[in-house]
C-alpha cells in the first residue's frame, strides 16, 4: 500500500479506493471536507459514526474508515437517531443527497429536525438523482432538465436550508464545491454544535445533470457555484428587490444560515429522563 501523506488520509479505507464516483463529480470534495472537519474536532474512529442512505452521496460511507452504516432509502436520520440514542456518547454524522433526504426520507428530516436530536446531517446536494438514473429531484430548479422532465422542470424546489430551519435545526449553513474550505469549516461549526446541525453541500454532477442542462464540464459547473455563491454577511447587506433579483437569477447565500440554543428540548437529555423514569418504576 501507498504510503499515506496526508493526516486526514488515515480516516479512508485505502483497498475501496479509488471511488466509482463520475470524473468531476463533486462528492469526493464533500467527503474530505467532512474527515477535514472530523480531524478538525479532534473526533476519533472510535468515537465516530458515518450513517448513510442511498443514493450516489451515500457511497461515501463505504469509503470512510469508521463504524458505518448503509442504510435503506431515505432512513439514515431515524437510524443515526437510534445510534445516538442508545450511544449518547458517540458522535453521529449523516451523508445523505437531496433525494434521499428531501423526497423518499422527507418525513424523517423533518422529524429529525423538530427532535432537535445531537446529529451532524450533511447533505450532498446535486440538484438530481444521479445514481439510480437521472431523474428529477425535489432540489431540481425550475426549468432544469433531467430523465423525468426532458422540457424542463415545472415543481418548485425546496429550500433544504429554509426547511430544517422552520422544522427546529438549531444549527443550519450552506456553502458548496468551489468554496473548499469554506465548506469544511461550516461542517466542523455543525459539528460543534449541540442539536440537530443540517449543512447543504452544493456540488456539481457533471454526468447526470450538467450534460442535460448545457453544462457538461465540471469546472463550468464549479464556476457557475463560484458565481452564484453570496457570503452571508454581503446578503444580509442586499435590499429586499436585490434579493428577489438575485433569486430569480438562481443566486444563494452560502454561510451559517441559522443557529439557535435550545437548551429545553435537548433530545438525548430528556431521553435519559425517560429512561430514569421507568427504571424507577416498581415492577
């Protein structure tokens, strides 16, 4: 085997590698910068769970050398939330992609959310289905073109960030591929802190999605990120009609979208209470 370089290195199980992820595919940029963020914490092997889903995002798990779970479609929150139960002491990182959490496992996100259960969720978000065909996503924008919608995408999209937000994340952010660092820094910020932590990755699906929507290089599709990425700090800045008119022009704030204490509905306490509370039942 190859001698390993670089200390993040260590956290990948060398004989999966290399991935079957598309060249130019953003998910490897996603995945580093979550070991990146783990390291960053200084969180172990042993004290770390990666749980996953299905879906292209998904795959990453297999490539993580940590306890991991591959879950059934759009159930890795209510197992990583099992896990966090019953191991209040171990740190639980969700991978899941923007069908997986937002379409067939919405239900759970959203539930997770209002928990409010001590999770890192990190979403890979690829505006499509890009392992299980090319279908149209919930985070497909209007007018985007994928298997399902050939003249272009007619449903709405979610706003995952907005979502886990009015659902009760206490820690919500968002940055994407371009921004490398920015990304690894806003997962070590959830990872940081106490409660259900949600952060949307925007990355590019060069196979799937750019070669339908006239963007079939990857470094396009990385440019068009870096272009339409606003800090949080300059968006706060913006009037309310330059927002309206940056969104309409397909612009996003990137940063810590929302972070909150809510120290009364700290899940995993009130769980344990529950617990003491029938271990002191007389039989």
């Amino acid at each position: 085997m190859a001698e390993l370089t670089r200390s993040y290195e260590k956290y990948f199980r060398q004989n999966r590698l290399p991935h079957l992820w598309c060249p130019g595919c953003g998910n490897g940029i996603a995945m580093k910068a979550i070991v990146q963020a783990i390291e960053k914490q200084g969180w172990t092997q042993d004290n770390t769970v990666i749980v996953s889903g299905i879906g292209c995002s998904s795959r990453a798990s297999g490539y993580m050398d940590f306890d991991t779970l591959h879950t059934a479609h759009g159930r890795a929150i209510p197992f990583a939330t099992g896990i966090k139960l019953a191991r209040p002491e171990l740190n639980v990182v969700v991978i899941t992609g923007d069908g997986d959490c937002c379409a067939i496992g919405g239900n759970h996100f959203i539930h997770g959310c209002r928990r409010n259960v001590d999770l890192t969720v990190v979403l890979f978000n690829n505006a499509i289905y890009g392992m299980t065909g090319g279908q149209a996503s919930p985070m497909t924008p209007l007018g985007g073109k994928a298997t399902t919608t050939p003249y272009g995408s007619v449903d709405r999209p979610f706003d995952p960030c907005h979502l886990a937000k009015a659902a009760g994340a206490t820690f919500v952010a968002r940055s994407t591929a371009f921004h490398v660092q920015h990304m690894t820094d806003m997962i070590a910020q959830g990872m940081a802190s106490r409660g259900f932590s949600f952060i949307e990755t925007q990355v590019q699906c060069p196979t799937s999605y750019g070669r339908r929507n006239k963007m079939p290089s990857p470094a396009e599709m990385l440019k068009w990120l870096q272009q339409h990425a606003v800090l949080k700090p300059a968006w706060d800045r913006l009037d309310r009609e330059k927002k309206k008119a940056y969104i309409l022009d397909h612009k996003f704030p990137i940063g810590v979208l929302h972070q909150a204490k809510r120290p009364e509905l700290d899940y995993d306490a009130a769980y344990d209470q529950v617990i003491e509370r029938a271990q002191g039942v007389k039989a």
